[in-house]
C-alpha cells in the first residue's frame, strides 16, 4: 500500500540516521482507517481497567488492588527467578501456623504481598498461610473495601529443587463498614468471593484471575516486565486423562477414592485408559496444567490429615472459584467447595477439583464407597 506524508527529512534531529526515516509515512486522511499501527499486546493494566465496568461496586479499588497484586508477584517472581543464586535459600527458623517450617522466599513473599497491599489503601487486611492471625492495616487502608486470603507461595517444598510454584489469593468485599475489619470479614463463603486468582511462577510466570466473568490468564514478558493477555476466556475441558494425587498415601485413602483411581487405571482402551498420573506437589501448578489439559487434582481426607490437608480459604475457594469460572468443578468430594462455611482461616478441607466429568464420578465413588463418618462435618450451604 502506498502512502504519503514523510514524517522526518534529512534534516531532523532525532538521532536516527535520516535516510532509514524517508519509507516512514503517516497516514493521509485518505488511507487512516487502513492504517492502525496497532500492538498485540493486551497488557494486564490495560485489561484490569478495560473490564472495571464488569464489577458491581465498580469504583476502580478491585482494580487497584489486582495491580498491587500484579506489582508483589513480578518481584517475587525476580526473587524465585534467582532463588538458587542467592543465599535465599534455607529455613528462616519460624514455623508458620500448620507447624510447617518457613522458607527464606515463603517469608519473603508474604512480607512483599503485604506490603503491596498495606500501601494501595483498598484492602483492610490479610489472612495468610504464613501468619497465625488475620493482619489488619491502619491508616486509610483500614477502610479499605476489601479483605484477602491468601498462600503467598505455595508449594513452598518445591523451591530448592526448582520446581514451580505459585501464589493463591483470594477477594472478599468486607462486610463491616466502618473501623478496622474483624475476623467475621474473612469467614465467608467461598460463593461470596469477588475475585480470586493464582500466580504460576514455572518455565515462564503466568498471572490468572477471575472476577466472575470468566477466567483469563496473563503470561509475564520480562523483557518489557508487563504480564501480557496470553489465555484469554479460559475454559477447562469438560473431561480429560490426567489424574493428579499423591498416590503414595494411597494406603491411607478413603475406600472411595481408592476404588476411582483403581479404575482410572485399568486397561481400557475406548475409554482413554489408563490414564495419566501427573503430580508435581504444587497446587498451583498441577491446578494449571489440568485446567489447560483437562483433568482432576485430588488431595483427599488421610489417616495423618482426616480433615484434609489444603486449606479452604486460601487454597480451595479461589480454585474453586476459578474452575467454576471456567466450566469445571470443585467439591470436597460430597460438597460444593464454595458452599462451606468456614469457621477458622486457617481451616483445612478435602479437595477434588478440575474437568466436571471427573469430579462427578470421583464424587459416585466416595458416596458408593463411603460411610456416613466420612462426610466432612462442617456447616454447608446447601443449595
Ligand atoms: P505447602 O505450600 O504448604 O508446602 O503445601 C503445598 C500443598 C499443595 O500445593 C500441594 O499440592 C500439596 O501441599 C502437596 O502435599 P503432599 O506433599 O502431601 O503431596
């Protein structure tokens, strides 16, 4: 296409040899709606506020505050990046919560989400893996609009063998209006969430978050240190072939979902199986790769962890959350992950999540094989 209007000549001081200017053209007004220089690129900010009318409150803090999450993730990202590098790597000397000792980066992350979001004045506070008691945030933050839970890095055993690892977050509107946020601001319902997301910090770090519309995920261009559009609408295949569960406690499973994963592995050829047994030991990761691949995560009640071992309301209902948003499900194997009510932050839940279709029958085998004892005891909402 020919078009006219040079925009440098030779004699332009803009400290580009002139000569490579003269085949650089502006439109004229004939050709401007052929000529749209355009980017590829959607940016994770350019999105946030693209979609701010999505949000029932929208006054732009839910979009503020996923930027403060973007800005903590792609420093902790720069921190795992290099985790075998420095001398990051160890035991801080704490235990956290669940007696699990803490890492150097677990603190690290923790201290880097917090401080994004004590800073940006829309969150009152936090309930993390990593702290007993919810944080509260004073100053203007203390009227934020919102509150989070979240894992800052999850997967944590897996970071000094360089194997991925995440973080989960979790956004309610709080229910108190005025004054510092309470406990009762964090123990609702997961169905209750306004947004929930995870950051996936593996062969390349991918940011997905939903806020009830959708799921869509956002891969990290270091070069322009941008989170970019990269899976937009994400939608989970109804079915799949890869089941994803600790098996070496297999002897400890409940009779149920000993019963589905023999029969995930039988020889059946018109049925896809055996099917593909893929365990990474990171929540986040192993969640990721089923929901682009199709496919069930399962970290059921055992003998050492009878009330399951993830915790709901910073691992299990953003999951949750985000499955359902793209199509799939999440359940504790007998209820809607969503519907449980939790009565402490730091409660523990069985989970069974990914493709529908697995769930389902996942769920017929545990009410098959299962005993009224068995049933998770806490408040569901059921629908
Ligand atoms: P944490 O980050 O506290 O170490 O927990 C990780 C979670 C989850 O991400 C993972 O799928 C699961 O624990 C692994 O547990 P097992 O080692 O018992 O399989």
């Amino acid at each position: 296409m020919r078009t006219s209007a040079v925009i440098a000549s030779s004699d332009t001081k803009i400290g580009v040899n002139p000569i490579e200017w003269k085949n650089v053209y502006l439109p004229t007004k004939s050709n401007r709606s052929m000529y749209r220089p355009r980017r590829n690129v959607v940016t994770l900010g350019e999105f946030i506020i693209d979609r701010q009318a999505d949000f029932p409150f929208a006054k732009g803090e839910l979009s503020s505050l996923l930027s403060d999450i973007s800005i903590a993730a792609k420093i902790v990202n720069n921190e795992v990046n290099k985790a075998g590098l420095v001398n990051i790597l160890g035991e801080a000397g704490a235990e956290n919560i669940q007696g699990e000792s803490q890492k150097k980066l677990d603190v690290f992350a923790n201290d880097q989400f917090l401080a994004a979001l004590a800073s940006g004045g829309e969150c009152a506070g936090v309930a993390s893996e990593e702290n007993d008691e919810i944080i509260l945030f004073d100053g203007p933050s203390s009227q934020g609009k919102y509150i989070v839970a979240m894992d800052p890095l999850d997967g944590s055993s897996n970071i000094d063998v360089n194997v991925s690892v995440g973080t989960i977050f979790s956004i309610y509107r709080r229910k108190t209006k005025n004054g510092p946020a309470t406990v009762e601001d964090f123990l609702q319902y997961g169905s209750d969430q306004v947004a929930a997301g995870y950051i996936v910090y593996g062969s390349s770090t991918m940011l997905v978050y939903t806020t009830g519309n959708g799921v869509n995920g956002f891969t990290l261009d270091t070069s322009i240190g941008e989170f970019c559009l990269s899976h937009p609408n994400m939608r989970i295949p109804g079915g799949g072939n890869i089941y994803s569960v600790n098996q070496g406690n297999f002897v400890h499973f409940p009779e149920g979902v000993k019963k589905y994963i023999k029969s995930l592995q039988i020889d059946d050829k018109a049925n896809k199986k055996p099917y593909s047994l893929r365990y990474i030991g990171s929540l986040v990761s192993d969640f990721h790769r089923n929901l682009i691949k199709g496919g069930i995560y399962i970290y059921p009640t055992t003998l050492a962890s009878p009330k399951g071992k993830l915790r709901l309301m910073y691992e299990c209902n953003p999951m949750a959350m985000l499955v359902e948003q793209a199509g799939g499900k999440a359940t504790d194997g007998f209820n809607d992950i969503l519907e449980i009510k939790p009565t402490d932050i730091h409660q523990r839940c069985p989970l069974y999540v990914g493709s529908s279709s697995m769930v389902d029958e996942a769920m017929q085998f545990l009410k098959e094989y299962s005993n009224e004892n068995m049933e998770p005891q806490y408040e569901v909402n059921k629908k």
